[in-house]
C-alpha cells in the first residue's frame, strides 16, 4: 500500500513523539501494511487472538455532531495501549504503544495527532 502524504503524516508524527514505545504500526484500508513490528508485539499474543479486540476498535464510528469530526481515540489494556487514527470510515493506523508509555508522552502524541 503506498499511503498519501495525509495516510503518512500519522505515522510520522507517532514515531516523532513515542518512537521509544511504539510495539506496533499498522496501516489499514484495502490493503493490511504492518509498517513496523518490535519483537515484543511479534512475540506477544497470536494475532488470532488480538484480532477481535482490534475489529471492536476499528468500529468504532462517532458523528460529526457537537465536538466536531473524529481525529484519534485511544484505549488502555493492562499491557498495551491502542491508538487509532481513522481516514474516514474504512481506511486509518493503528499504533500498539507499551504500556510504560509516559502519560505526558501520550498527551504530546494525542494533541499532535488531533492537530492534523
């Protein structure tokens, strides 16, 4: 998959602010890209086993209604926190950070990601 400046600029601005935390990228749309693994996301849980928690994420679609349009949301597990960026309805990234992730990192990446 060969993103758009727009589709790449996430994944920039993720591996600017918490490269030293990122355990996985994913790119999705028509095509699945893994656009990086660390070895603690490849030799975590099976990705059969991840997979209905991240189609739960992937769903998740809010109006435009009073807060404006949806740029980033973000959901913390015991072991991993997931960022998703979506590009409208069927195409967006998700990032798997550790769970050490600093919280004035994460603020950093959420206000850099919704300033896109």
């Amino acid at each position: 998959m060969d993103p758009t400046q727009s589709e790449a600029a996430p994944i920039e601005t993720v591996e600017a602010v918490a490269d030293a935390y990122i355990r996985a990228i994913v790119r999705y749309g028509e095509d699945l890209d893994v656009v990086r693994m660390d070895e603690a996301a490849h030799d975590g849980p099976s990705p059969e086993a991840k997979l209905p928690v991240l189609r739960r994420v992937l769903s998740e679609r809010f109006p435009d209604g009073p807060f404006g349009p949806h740029q980033v949301s973000t959901h913390t597990f015991r072991d991993a926190i997931v960022v998703h960026v979506p590009f409208g309805t069927d195409a967006g990234v998700v990032v798997t950070l550790d769970r050490s992730t600093p919280a004035d990192v994460l603020g950093d990446l959420l206000t850099a990601l919704s300033d896109r």
